[in-house]
C-alpha cells in the first residue's frame, strides 16, 4: 500500500518543525542558578568592606561539526573586557570598596590561587550541587568549603577583607555543529549544540572561607556585548553579600 503523499509532506514537516524546536531549545535555554551563601553582610574593619575582583576566569570557545571545543581568542577577550566593565559600575550597589585587577598587574600569587579556586570551584559543582556527596560533608546540607587560611597573603597584599572570583564557559555552535543538531533531532537523537555555564565565589581573605556561591547555567547572557555582559554579570553576582546597612544588590 503506498503512503499518501500529503500525509508523507506532513510528517516530514513536523520532524523539520520538532528538530529546530530542539536545537533553539539547546542553543538558547532559560536562566537556572543555585546559590548558597554564609553570611548576611560583609564586614570590615575600614569604614567599607573592600573586595578584590580576580581576573575573570571567562573564555569562549567554538563548537565544531565534530564536537571539538576551539579556544576562540577575540570573542574571549571581548568578554572579558566587557565583564570587568559592567563590574565596576555593579561595585557601587553593594556598598563596598571593589579593586578589579588587571591581568597584566598579577603574579604567581595571584595565578596559584584562581587556579585553587577554579578546583576547588569546580569541587563544589560536582559534590554539592551534584549528585555525589563527599564523605565528612554529609548530604550537601552543610556548605563549609575554604580555599585553606594562607590565602590572607592575597588580602595582606591588596589591603581586602574578600576576593570575588569568577569562572565561566560558553561553548558557541558553528553553523555546521547546528545543521548536524538538526539533522540528528530529526532522526531522534540528541547532539549538544552550544552550552554555556559558570559560577562566582566570594572568600573572606581572613580565614579562607568561601561565604558566598552562585552556580549559573545556560542563558545567563551573551557576554561578547556589553548588554549582554550586565546581564549575565548581574546574574552570577544575584544576592552577593552587601555591606551593613547599604541596603541589597540590584
């Protein structure tokens, strides 16, 4: 029995409709954070907190047809620049003093503990927001991760009371990872097509103590424009800390 053709052209466009309802869905998704926090306010002994933002650990790559994730170098380098920039007029909400450091200006001090922090970042994503709870931290309830007590040389040698860091990747699909995307929704198989996910932690530079956490997922923004760049910056630092009595973040 031969299929009619008007049924057939249906089908073919509802699998063509389903398949790029997926890849938007993969490629564009909706904002989901988690956030776990120790402290109410930041406290200091000057008249304002003062916080050192690290360099953002922040960089973009290129999804190929493959599946194979390329540094890209100029869109990384765009968000960051665009990052720090809506960080500092963010800085002036939370009622504190915040030194954002330049890149170029840091040393081994400085590079050793972003990269305990991205490990130690990373750590917390797996074992207390996943599904595998290390053993003395109970069922994840408990929040009690430091960066160790040595990390008061950092505030010792900026004059800070904490350290803001920020650790975010967003893998961007080229056009010919979306048209295999779409080929594979259509025949019911799923191919990642782009993803984009992070997290910001502030340590009190006195005892080591990560207070503060927000994990971010996808579609936090696009940080390659400056809109972009408050957007998302606005979502990784949702409900940090403030100083006593200037009020909340917006």
């Amino acid at each position: 029995m031969q299929a009619n053709p008007i049924y057939v052209y249906r089908w073919a466009r509802w699998s063509q409709v389903t398949a790029c309802a997926m890849v938007l869905a993969l490629t564009t998704g909706c904002v989901s954070t988690q956030t776990s926090q120790q402290v109410e306010n930041l406290e200091s002994i000057a008249e304002n907190p003062r916080i050192i933002m690290m360099p953002p650990d922040i960089r973009y790559y290129l999804l190929t047809a493959g599946g194979i994730s390329e540094p890209h170098a100029e869109w990384t380098l765009a968000a960051q620049t665009n990052f720090s920039n809506a960080a500092r007029e963010f800085s002036t909400t939370i009622g504190t003093d915040m030194r954002i450091l330049d890149p170029d200006d840091t040393s081994d001090l400085e590079v050793e503990y972003e990269q305990l922090h991205s490990a130690v970042g990373l750590t917390i994503l797996d074992h207390h927001f996943g599904a595998t709870k290390l053993p003395g931290k109970g069922s994840g309830q408990v929040f009690d991760w430091s960066l160790g007590p040595g990390v008061k040389e950092l505030g010792d040698k900026h004059d800070a009371d904490y350290a803001l860091f920020v650790y975010y990747r967003d893998y961007q699909a080229s056009g010919g990872r979306v048209a295999f995307a779409i080929l594979a929704a259509a025949a019911g198989s799923y191919v990642p097509a782009g993803s984009e996910h992070g997290f910001a932690s502030l340590v009190d530079l006195r005892t080591g103590n990560v207070v503060w956490f927000n994990r971010v997922a996808d579609g936090s923004g696009e940080m390659r424009q400056e809109d972009g760049a408050i957007a998302a910056m606005k979502t990784l630092f949702s409900d940090i800390p403030t100083a006593q009595d200037n009020g909340t973040a917006e």
